[in-house]
C-alpha cells in the first residue's frame, strides 16, 4: 500500500477545513438590523428613568425601512435640537444618520418602499396574533 505523497497532504493542509461563516450582511440586512436596534435604543431610553428631562421631548422614533416616511423621520431625529451633549441620545444620533447614509447612498438600489404613511411611524400598529375560530 502507497502512502500519499506531500503534495496531496500539503494541498489538505493548505485548504483547510471549510468554515461555517455567515454570508456577509447585504444592504437590505444591515438597513433591518439598524433601524431595528435604533427602535430598541429608543425605546429603553424612552422607558428608563431619564436623567435628562430633555429625552421626554424626542421626536418618536418609530422605523420601518419598507415606509418612505421613514427618511424624513431619520433626518428630523438627528436635527432635533433637544438633548444636545447627553451621551445616549448623540449615540442614537450617530445611529440613526449612519442608517440614513446607507438608505439614501449605498444602499438606495436595494430599497423598496411599500408605504407612503408617516402616520404608521408615528403610531404603530402593535403586531397581534389572532387565532382561527377552530383553535380557541
């Protein structure tokens, strides 16, 4: 019996073992998980105890990537002038115009707005799961 020679060990060795990476983000997936996280940060700062009694006076912050309200709720978050120098709020600012930079450059070509309602980012419609009548 014949052992291998170098090359098909060295050819083993330098290909490796295949690794289990997630594909890389795409434009649409990294717009979801931003505006996603920036909703969550608001609402934790909303929902704590503020130490600034200028976060009551935020505008809402509500994203939905597929509204096209949405650019313009991004852009007159990070003009608001409230809070100036309170650390969390300029943090989600610094979010909130990351995400409007990638809607409105990179990733525009990406984009598909399903709706035109500025009201749905102002007063969400919570999410429910209704049951079939068979199964109450």
């Amino acid at each position: 019996m014949r052992t291998p020679g170098p090359l098909p060990v060295l050819l083993l060795l330098l290909a490796g073992v295949p690794s289990a990476r997630p594909a890389p983000p795409t434009c649409y997936s990294r717009m979801r998980a931003l505006s996603q996280e920036i909703t969550r940060d608001f609402q934790l700062l909303q929902g704590s105890e503020p130490s600034e009694p200028c976060v009551r006076y935020l505008p809402r912050l509500y994203l939905d990537i597929h509204n096209y309200c949405v650019l313009d709720k991004l852009r007159d978050f990070v003009a608001s002038p409230q809070c100036w120098k309170v650390a969390q709020v300029d943090s989600l600012k610094d979010k909130a115009r990351k995400l409007y930079t990638i809607m409105n450059s990179f990733c525009r070509r990406d984009l598909v707005f399903l709706l035109d309602d500025c009201n749905a980012l102002e007063y969400p419609i919570p999410v429910t799961t209704v049951l079939p009548d068979h199964q109450r």
